[in-house]
C-alpha cells in the first residue's frame, strides 16, 4: 500500500477530492475530467493530514469486473485496517460492459455494503466513450448547478449524480475536518 507522507504537488487550489483507481483502466482519467473539482491520486493514498494544502477526501474508482471488485475491496480494507488519515467516502464503479453478470453484480452488493463503504455510485455503460477524445468532453462544477440535459456533448447524469453525491458527502464531513 502506497500513501504519501506529504501533500500530493497540485497547483492550487488542489482537487476537492481525489478518485483513487483500485486498478489500471478504472476510469479515473475520465471522471477527473468530467468532474472538475475531482483529482487522481495516482494511486496513492493522500496524506490526508495536512488539510490546510491538500484534500483528505478519497472516492474509490473500480471497473465491475470481478478483478476490479476484488483490488476495490483489498483497498477499502487496507483503508479501514491501517487508520489512514484519509477520509474514504465511497466507492464508484463504472460498467465494464453494457450488461452485468450475475456473480459481478453480487459481488458488487457485498464490496459495497454498508458496513464496506459509506456511499457507492454507479456509473452505467456509455457506448460513445469508447471512440471520445478525452479533452473533448464537457466538464461539471458543483456550482455549475444541474444542467439540463440535451442531446449532443453533456455530462452524463449518472456521472452527476455521483459527483452531487461525492459533493454532499464532503458537506456532511466539513464539521469533523478541523477536530482531527
């Protein structure tokens, strides 16, 4: 396990979270761009105490793919084991294909458990991804509100909803920041 001992260099301001591929091919690189105020660790833990120059908060990115659940989970598990700084506040997986099989899919309800993260979003299939140029994608900011959705280049909404949601648990977490 990785974790950096001192703030992950950004320019400032930092990321206000920072997505953690369990694996190669998680999908960080996309989400980080479509969510503006997301960031990729690199998979490396943040410091996670030094709050002053670098966010302590940590979201989880898998494939659901039995191999992906599998390096989510050890990572979840790692988190809680090692008291790690960090505050981990949920998981995001992202389809692996249009369809879920069914082992996968309840392999996925345990990693995702409550007792295992404290939120999880799911991103579904996105047939177009596989032929966009990355920078040609639109980005989300939390103050850009909730666009309304149109054909054409948007934000998907289940990407939205995982960034509101990545959003509100960092809210519910800002009265605990200060009292470590």
């Amino acid at each position: 396990m990785r974790t950096h001992t001192e703030p992950i260099p950004v320019q400032r301001p930092g990321p206000a979270v920072w997505l953690y591929g369990a694996h190669g091919g998680a999908g960080v690189s996309t989400l980080t761009h479509y969510l503006s105020f997301a960031g990729d660790c690199e998979r490396q833990w943040p410091c996670g105490n030094d709050v002053e120059n670098e966010s302590p908060y940590v979201v989880i990115v898998a494939r659901e793919t039995s191999d992906g659940l599998k390096a989510a989970h050890q990572l979840i598990v790692d988190h809680h084991e090692n008291g790690l700084a960090s505050d981990l506040l949920g998981l995001i997986t992202v389809a692996s294909s249009p369809t879920l099989d069914k082992s996968v899919r309840q392999y996925r309800d345990v990693v995702t458990s409550p007792g295992s993260v404290s939120a999880h979003w799911s991103i579904g299939w996105h047939k177009f991804l596989a032929a966009a140029s990355r920078p040609a994608l639109p980005q989300w900011h939390p103050l850009d509100g909730i666009p309304e959705q149109t054909k054409g280049a948007a934000v998907p909404t289940d990407v939205i909803a995982a960034g509101v949601g990545i959003v509100t648990a960092i809210q519910k977490s800002l009265p605990q920041l200060y009292r470590r």
